[in-house]
C-alpha cells in the first residue's frame, strides 16, 4: 500500500528515494509521528523555504538553481541536496523530529549553500573535474578537500546567515556531543589530515569518526578561519578551488 499510494506517486520527481523504506516505517512510532505531521503547514513551510533562499541568493549574491523538494520522510531524513551534471535536487524533510523550527532554517541554509558552491565551474576546474559531471562521478571522484570544504562552508554559512543559535545546531550534534568532538580534538585532527593529502582519498571514512558528523565540527572552525583571509566575505570565498587550501587543512588543529 506505502508504495503504491505515496512513493509511486511521487517517483517522477524523487526517483528511487522511497525504496528500501520498510524497516523505517515498521520502526516508526506511528501515533507519536501522526500527532506530530498533521500539525505541519504547508504554506508556512513553503514560505520558510523561500525566505530562506532569500537568505542565500541576497548573501551571494546570485540566483540558485535547480529544485526543493519539502517531503514527509518519516523522521529518517532531515535534508539532503544532490548534486547531478551541475544540477541540484534538495530534498528536505519537513516532519522530521526536532520539533525545533530554527534547525530547519539551519538545515535548508546549509543544503541551499551546497547548491551555490557546488554549481561554480571554478570549484571542479581547478581539479581538472568537469562541472558537469555525473552524480556517481561527483561521490568518486570529489576530492577530500573539498568535502570538508563544501560541509565546513555550509556550516559557516548557516551561522552567518542565522546567528545567535547555540553552536552545535550548525554542526548537527547536541551541546554534549560537541563537547565530545573537542575533547577528542587531536584524534580527528590526525585522522582528518591523514586522508586530505591521498589522490584518492576517503572522506566517507569520516563518517565513522565518533560522535557522527565530528569532522564537521573540524571543517567549520577550518572554513571559518579561511574565512579571515577572505576579509569574512563568503562570496570571495564561494567559488575558490580548495585545491588551493589544502596546505592550509594541513596546518590547521581542531580546539575548543
């Protein structure tokens, strides 16, 4: 039934998104999820999601392009944006379980700036990448830098766009687990800057630092320090190659 009448329905647009999702929906507490998902508006999460591209195209300047898409996910994705032959589909999951309104400004901030970085002809180049290149090419071959530099701007970004919020919503961990990626500073300084200099590099493996997402943390504090060399201007920032600032990653030390 869950296939036929909502993920069939929805795959001209969201493709294989919805397949392998029974394990998520059999997990899921459906009263609990209920309460929460009638609640949802639609126009005002349409109208977030266009103040907040306001935030992002006046910020660079520019106009973004590709599609948003606002979906119910279940709780099992708050966003995701995919990048495909210099395109972008975001998915955003707007039933997702923070009950916290700021975090979905700081989400879709965050998946918005991957859309205009990632969409700069200058940001492949300088690697010799195509910018128009296929999605299984863009998980191959996107070197370790970059990765660290497209999570750590869009962090960056979502603080200078939404300030004043505590420092670990723009980095995806709780006020602990922060504390956690801090103490184990050195660890994941070494870890981080073990794999930046391999021509083929495995920023997945980052993944698997504990607490998840710690190498966020790491590549936040590193963009915005790069960001003082660039007078605090993320546009000047936006379409350098980070080819260009990889001695600088290598320099740099994670601290509280």
């Amino acid at each position: 039934m869950f296939i036929r009448e909502y993920a069939e329905p929805l795959r001209a647009t969201t493709h294989h998104f919805f397949d392998d999702y029974y394990e998520v929906l059999t997990d899921l507490d459906w009263k609990a999820y209920r309460d929460h998902a009638l609640k949802i508006d639609s126009k005002v999460q349409e109208q977030r999601l266009e103040k907040n591209i306001e935030r992002v195209e006046t910020l660079f300047d520019l106009k973004l392009g590709g599609d948003v898409f606002l979906l119910g996910t279940f709780l099992y994705m708050d966003g995701f944006a995919r990048f495909d032959r210099g395109e972008h589909m975001v998915f955003l999951g707007v039933d997702e379980d923070h009950h916290d309104q700021v975090y979905l400004d700081i989400l879709t901030t965050h998946e918005l700036t991957h859309v205009a970085r990632e969409s700069r002809p200058e940001v492949w180049t300088g690697f010799g990448l195509d910018p128009k290149m296929k999605r299984s090419d863009f998980l191959e071959c996107q070197p370790v830098i970059e990765h660290l530099m497209g999570e750590g701007f869009s962090c960056a970004i979502s603080e200078i766009l939404l300030p004043d919020q505590s420092p670990w919503k723009y980095v995806y961990q709780t006020e602990e687990s922060l504390k956690n990626v801090y103490e184990r500073a050195l660890e994941i300084d070494r870890r981080i800057h073990r794999e930046i200099p391999k021509p083929e590099g495995d920023y997945g493996s980052f993944y698997g630092i504990k607490p998840i997402f710690a190498h966020y943390v790491w590549a936040w504090q590193w963009v915005k320090q790069v960001l003082k060399k660039y007078e605090n201007d993320p546009k000047k920032l936006l379409s350098v190659c980070s080819k260009d600032l990889i001695e600088d990653a290598l320099k740099f030390s994670l601290k509280a």
